[in-house]
C-alpha cells in the first residue's frame, strides 16, 4: 500500500532527477500536487522526467544543473523561487559511484570527482536551499547510501562521501530544527538503476545475488526510495530531525 501526501502549493526541488531514484521521487512529489524543479547534469534525462510528469497532469520544470558548481546551484534554487514563489521541499539526490576497479588502480581524478559531487554537491545545495528557507520553514532529504553507515568494500572515496552526507544532514538539522527547517536523509541499500547496473552490469545471475544479498529478497526500486523520502519531507515526519532513514530491505540488520 502506498501511503498519499497532499504537497498542493507546495514547491520541490530534487537534483539528479533525469533518472533513478529522483526521477521517481520527482514524479511522485509532483503526483501529490508539488510544482517540481527538475535539476540534472544530463538535458535529455531531465526533459524526460519533466515530461513524464506533464504528461500525468503534473507541473514540473527542467534547469540543467551540475551539483557541484556554486553558480549552477544557486540558478536553480533561484529558479524555484522566482517561478514559483520559494522553496518548501528539496531533494539533494545527485551522486556518483565511480570505483568500479581495484583500490590501487583508481585514479585521483575519480576520488575528487566523487567529492566534487556528492560531498561538495549536498553542502552546496544545503547552502542554497537553506538561505531560500530561512523565515519560512521548509523540509530537506539529502540521499544517503548504506555506505552512509557502513563501510563497502573498495569504495572508500565512495563510503567517505556518503558518511559526509549523513554527517552534514546530522550538522544542519540540528542548526535549523527550532527554524523549521527540518533536513533528514534517506540510506538506500541496492536499488535498481543506472548506478547499481555500473556495479554489477545487466546479467540476471548478478540481479539474482544482489537480490540475495537483501534478506527481503530483492534490491529496490527507485519509488521504495521515493517513498521514504516523501515520508521526511511531509509533515507525517514531524518531529523526526537529523535522522539517517535505513531503506534496506533488512540489509544493515544481519
Ligand atoms: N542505486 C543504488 O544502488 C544506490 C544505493 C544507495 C544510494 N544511492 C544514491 O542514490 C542517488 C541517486 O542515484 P541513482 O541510483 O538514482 O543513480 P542514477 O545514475 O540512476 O541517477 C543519478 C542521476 O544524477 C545525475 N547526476 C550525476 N552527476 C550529477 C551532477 N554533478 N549534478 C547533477 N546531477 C548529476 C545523473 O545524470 C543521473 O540522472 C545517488 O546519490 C546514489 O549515491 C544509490
């Protein structure tokens, strides 16, 4: 069963919605009533999503946007704001996971590329998103991992950005939470997209194992992330604050 929100009048932001989970948390946001603004580095993925979303009746609209430039983050919170009158909700989904290959192989690049964008990328949203909130409240879920909580195997680049979006989650929500600004994250374990077909590839042997691995018997999908992450932005959520929400079929608990 899926639980409904009502986000009518209200304004979301999700970045790296051209795909995955944000894709489906920009859907289901806009389904429940919010004007969404779509961010992603990539046009074509973005536009879909818009797309997608209008096509269902929704109001959605596409701002290119890489996470870890300042003055791509401000443009779109701006965005919101000036399109649609503020900010209520803002999804700090975007991220990359690029250590695919040994420890002593990887590249220097790779370990500051995934900085740049997940670590970087959440401090520099919250920086935005925050200045747009102030004196007006308002929700925010940065996407966490299971590597926010523990360690993954030869992926440290990876495990120390995801550890740091729990730790800036922690930091801000407890500056912001008598402001009304509640900020959470959600840690997923595997879930189906772009990013664990990159770590596993496409095989139905390699589905199956990564669905072993869940005791619920299978990886998510995008929604059963979106899910929970509607769950924190919405005022059913109230009085969690600061929160890293394990959304793991059961993984981290064996
Ligand atoms: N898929 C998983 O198994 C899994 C597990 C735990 C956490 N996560 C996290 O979930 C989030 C979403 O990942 P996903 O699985 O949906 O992957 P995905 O690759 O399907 O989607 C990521 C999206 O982010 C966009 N993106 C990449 N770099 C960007 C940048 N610099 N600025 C803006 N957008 C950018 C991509 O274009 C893409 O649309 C990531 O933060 C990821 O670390 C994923």
């Amino acid at each position: 069963m899926r639980m409904t929100y009502d986000f009518s009048g209200k304004v979301a932001l999700v970045t790296g919605a051209g795909g995955g989970i944000g894709r489906a948390t920009a859907e289901a946001l806009a389904a429940s009533g919010a004007r969404v603004v779509v961010g992603d580095v990539s046009e074509k993925g973005g536009e879909e999503t818009v797309a997608l979303i209008a096509a269902r009746g929704g109001t959605a609209s596409f701002v290119r946007c890489d996470v870890s430039k300042p003055e791509d983050v401000q443009a779109i919170v701006d965005h919101a704001v000036n399109s649609y009158g503020g900010l209520d909700i803002a999804v700090n989904n975007a991220g990359v996971d690029l250590e695919v290959v040994p420890v002593a192989q990887w590249k220097l690049e790779d370990f500051d590329r995934i900085h740049s964008i997940n670590t970087r990328g959440v401090f520099l949203c919250m920086k935005a998103e925050i200045a747009a909130m102030e004196g007006k409240g308002g929700a925010i879920v940065n996407v966490g991992s299971l590597a926010s909580v523990n360690g993954v195997a030869n992926k440290p680049a990876y495990t120390a950005s995801k550890h740091a979006v729990l730790g800036m989650t922690r930091a801000a929500a407890l500056q912001y939470a008598s402001s009304g600004i509640r900020i959470n994250a959600v840690c997923p374990a595997a879930v189906r997209t772009a990013i664990l077909i990159d770590n596993v590839g496409t095989s139905a042997e390699a589905a199956a194992a990564v669905g072993a691995a869940h005791p619920i018997g299978r990886a998510a999908e995008p929604d059963d992330i979106a899910q929970a992450i509607l769950w924190l932005a919405s005022p059913a959520s109230g009085f969690v604050v600061g929160h890293g929400l394990l959304v793991d079929g059961g993984l981290s608990v064996q």
